[in-house]
C-alpha cells in the first residue's frame, strides 16, 4: 500500500472514531445508527469509562496514602544519614591517631539531648537510651572502618562542619522522636521499624556496614515504654 493510500485510510479512521465520539459526547445519541444501537453502547462506553477514570483516581490515592511518610520512616532516614557520617569521623581519627571512645564528649552530648527532650515533653530517659544506640552505631562503623588496611594520606580532615551537620541532625531525630515512639506502641512495630530502614538503605544505599549500623541505631525502639 502507498504512502498516500496509507494517510487516506488513517483519515477516514480518524474520521469515523470523531463520529462515534461525537456521538457518545451527546448523552449517547447515535450518529451512527437511527435504531439507537450507537447511542447505548456509546452510554455503556462513557459508563466504562467514568468507572475507569474513578478506579484510576482511587488507586492513586491509595498509593499516595501508602507512601505517606511516617515518624518512623523519618528516623530511619535520619539515622542513615548519621551514620554515614562516621566515615568522615573515622577518617578523621585516622590520620590523628584519637581513639574512637571519647567518653567525656558522648557524656556531654547525651546530657545536652537529655535536656531538649524535656522541653519537648519526651521522657529524658527514653531520648538517652534511643541516643545512645545511635552513638553505638557510630562507633561500630569507626571501629570497622578502621581496622581496614590504611589508605593513601588524604588532605587534613575538619570535624567542625561534621559536628555541626550531627547536631543538626540529632536535633531532628528529637522531633521525629516523640511521634515514632508512639507509632511504635501499635502492633508490627518490628515490621514497620524494618522496612523503614530498608527503604533509608536503599535510598542512601548503604552497603552492608553501614546497614547493619543503621539497625543497631534503632535500639530497642519497639521495646520502649
């Protein structure tokens, strides 16, 4: 068939289908058929597709319902976040030869954090415990990190962004802290706690060290009080 013959027939399709369509566009009436045949199946059609289009908008909905972020979901991310930071720290004792424990520090932080959960109504003894995993889940991936063969010297290291970019980030897990406590109270707590971390691996794509970090930072958060 030539090329002509070809634009010629999708023309009159295309005429046939704006007919039809036409048709439906009237309440049902027929262009088509004076026994009305067109008419009702051009109602059934516009009834299938109403039908479809709120099918459509419902699933939607749905979706956009379970994809909700959640409190817990938060602290997941958050907490990948953290401890994604612990490369820089390690890299950072490295080349100063400091100790990873730092005792004083971790004391001082977990004070300070203890104080900002009760002016935000959290237990203190709640925000310390959650804390103090996260702060185990640093020194894990430091610990790790460090015991691997050293590396070619890089240019000096400042821990002054870094801290300041943990306390920015402990201050948010604060926030999140008080709603995912209590999104943990309902049942399947452990299952909603996984695959929020899931999802924070995935999205950071944290490797394996720093997976099974992000997990020792949630604690014991599904056995809270």
């Amino acid at each position: 068939m030539t090329a002509a013959r070809l634009r010629i027939t999708r023309e009159r399709m295309m005429t046939k289908t704006s007919a039809v369509a036409a048709g439906v566009d009237r309440s049902g009436a027929s262009a088509i058929d004076s026994n009305g045949f067109a008419g009702r199946r051009g109602r059934t059609l516009s009834a299938f597709a109403i039908a479809g289009l709120f099918a459509l908008s419902l699933c939607t909905i749905r979706g956009e319902a379970a994809e909700a972020p959640t409190a817990m979901k938060r602290l997941a991310e958050l907490s990948a976040q953290r401890v994604l930071l612990a490369d820089t720290v390690a890299a950072s004792k490295r080349q100063s030869g400091k100790p990873v424990e730092d005792a004083a520090r971790e004391q001082s932080q977990l004070e300070q954090l203890g104080e900002q959960a009760a002016a935000l109504g959290l237990a203190r003894e709640q925000a310390t415990a959650f804390f103090k995993a996260q702060i185990e889940a640093n020194k894990l991936v430091q610990y790790r990190l460090l015991a691997q063969p050293s590396r070619k010297p890089a240019a000096a290291i400042d821990l002054g962004p870094v801290r300041q970019r943990l306390d920015g980030i402990n201050a948010e897990l604060l926030t999140a802290l008080a709603p995912a406590l209590a999104e943990a109270k309902g049942d399947g707590c452990l299952v909603r706690a996984h695959e929020a971390q899931r999802q924070a691996a995935r999205l950071h794509r944290l490797d394996d060290l720093h997976r099974i970090a992000l997990t020792r930072a949630f604690g014991d958060l599904c056995a809270m009080p």
